[in-house]
C-alpha cells in the first residue's frame, strides 16, 4: 500500500510481519496525534460541517483534521455533528435528514491556528 507524496497518511508505519512471514492486518497503523491545545470551544449550530468548521476558524478547509484531532472522543469526526445512532421515536424532534439527528448545542473543541513559518 502506497501513499501520494505529501498525503496525510504518506509517513504513517505498516504492519509488520509476524514471525510465519504474513502480515496480520493489510493496512497501517493509527497515526499519532500531535495533541493540539484547544483554545476555543463551538456550539454545533444548525448544518455545520467539518470543511466550513475549519474554513470558518482556519481559512483553509483541509484544517478539519486539527479539530478531529482536538476531539477524539468521537471516532469519526463527522460524529461530532451528526448523531451517529439517532433515537427517531421523539415526535416533537423529527430526523431532519438521512445523516442522523443533528447534535445542536454540543460543544467541540477547536485548536490554536498554526503560526506559518
């Protein structure tokens, strides 16, 4: 398995090969977290994304890995605004769309812009 060059994943190690010779997962290993220090905290608010999140906060809308990043509680960032297992059995709160119930008011947590160099 090859990366592009420059992409996201291009330093992240593979899986070794055991002592029989296979390798027990074709794939790579988790990339580690730089461990940014959040400064700001966001309310969810009605038809956020991940891309206008960080266009909104870092002018650049490939930053929504720092705020990922900033937020591991949620496995995939997209979790942090859209309800992964919503409860549709609420009349007063109906499903507003095939992505799941909205999480309005929840807080994420944004990271410090990086100083360009």
């Amino acid at each position: 398995m090859a990366f592009l060059k420059g992409s996201f994943y291009e330093t992240v190690r593979r899986f070794e090969p055991d002592e029989s010779g296979e390798t027990p997962f074709r794939g790579v290993r988790a990339r580690r977290l730089e461990a940014p220090e959040p400064i700001l905290e966001h309310s969810v608010a009605m038809k956020d994304r991940t891309d206008s999140l960080a266009h909104h906060f870092y002018s650049d809308s490939r930053g929504w890995r720092r705020i990922a990043d900033a937020n591991p509680d949620a496995i995939f960032f997209e979790d942090l605004i859209y309800d992964p297992d919503p409860k549709s059995d609420d009349p007063a709160n109906p499903l507003p769309d095939e992505n799941g119930r909205e999480r309005l008011g929840d807080v994420i947590l944004i990271p410090r812009r990086r100083e360009s160099r």
